[in-house]
C-alpha cells in the first residue's frame, strides 16, 4: 500500500489549460504538503495544509489553488497553465506540521 | 536559504561505508539535523534525524558534533541502490505554527560504484 499516493504520475497538457493533481495519504496524518522540483532540481514548498487549513504558502501565484476537502486530501487545481510550470509535484505529510514528513512519488507535468 | 551545506558529488565503493558530511554552522538549540535522499525519478525518501544524540536505524547512522555545528550520515555498506542525492537539512523542532518546514540545499550527489 502507498502512503502518499498522487495521480496522475504524467501530465502533458497546453498552455493555457486548467489540470488538477491530486493527493491521497492513508497515514492518518494531520498535515499535508505540495512541493514542487524544477528542472534544476530544486525542491521548494508550495503549501501546507494542517487539519484542512493552510498554513504555509510560499508566494505562489494565484493560478495554483490546493484544495482540501478533508485530512487525507490534498489536491492542487492549477489554472491557466504556462510553460514554466513544467516541473515534478510532489505531495508530502507529516503526522503534524513538526513530525517526520513522507514524500509521494510525484507527478511528472509537462506544459507544451 | 538552505543552512547546510554539502559537498555537491561523492563517489563510493559498494560494500565500504559511504560517509557523508554535512555542516549547519549556525544551526540553533531548537533545530534538528534531517537527512533525506532522492533516487533517481522517485520522491524524496526520509533517512533519519537527530537532535544532539547520534542516532542509528535500519538504513543509517547519524553522527553529530558535539558542539553540533557538523554531521556525517553514515551508510555501513553502500550498494548501487544507494546511488542517489543525499540532503541535510535542519528543521526546527516541535509543532504548530509555519516554522516547521523542509528547506532543501543541493544536497550531495552519492554514486556507489561495482
């Protein structure tokens, strides 16, 4: 069983199109995550969710909306998508925001 | 704004033990040493972390300092699957609040070689 599962694992989509990425943790975990990889490997947090409310946003555009419709859910709805966006998204959760955090394995999303 | 700081690339012998240095100089009381690694097209993988005590699990140890400025993550027997880029980070202890987040460096290239 995967803990953190993300879907899809491939996203090739257009400019301008609206795609969603989502999230499931089976855990039982409190606090959730978004980080994004791009392609110098950098890995930086997006968002974090602790018991379905935001706590972190890193000064991400507005184009990027999580969502979380419960604890085990973390979904990332991204409008209007341009070719900088390309880039591995990975979800993570920790037990609570100061506990361990597990990654997922990642969603590979290309914008064309 | 990573506070470690690592050796971009090491290379090890499979089978000896691949040590991996890591130095957070300013590193505070309340902060703890983090260790992750990422293979190839896969997602970050937790190691293990430490406060002030070296630390030991089924995949590593964790040597640090006294004076805590430093730390070595030890792999006892490296193989190929070890092959991966390794990061140190330091991550305030505790929970609540925003504070609490992983801030990766570049983290340290290990290659095991046959």
């Amino acid at each position: 069983d995967t803990a953190v599962s993300q879907t899809p694992k491939y996203l090739v989509t257009q400019m301008g199109n609206d795609k969603s990425i989502k999230c499931e943790q089976n855990l039982g975990h409190d606090t959730m995550y978004w980080y994004k990889q791009d392609s110098k490997k950098f890995l930086k947090i997006m968002f974090s969710y602790n018991n379905k409310e935001l706590i972190i946003n890193e000064t991400v555009p507005n184009r990027f909306s999580p969502k979380s419709p419960d604890k085990a859910h973390l979904n990332l709805h991204i409008n209007s998508l341009e070719l900088g966006d390309s880039a591995v998204y990975f979800c993570a959760s920790s037990q609570d925001t100061g506990s361990t955090i597990y990654f997922g394995e990642g969603s590979w999303l290309t914008v064309v | 704004d990573a506070k470690t700081t690592q050796p971009t690339s090491m290379d090890c012998a499979e089978g000896r033990a691949a040590n991996l240095p890591c130095n957070h100089s300013t590193i505070s009381g309340n902060e703890y040493v983090y260790w992750y690694r990422q293979i190839h097209s896969q997602g970050p993988q937790y190691i293990i972390h430490g406060l002030k005590n070296n630390e030991t699990n089924e995949m590593a140890s964790l040597i640090i300092t006294e004076d805590r400025k430093s730390s070595t993550l030890i792999l006892p027997h490296a193989t190929l699957r070890d092959t991966a880029v390794y990061y140190c980070i330091v991550r305030v202890a505790g929970s609540g609040g925003s504070n609490y987040k992983l801030t990766f460096g570049k983290g340290t290239l290990l290659t095991v070689n046959p």
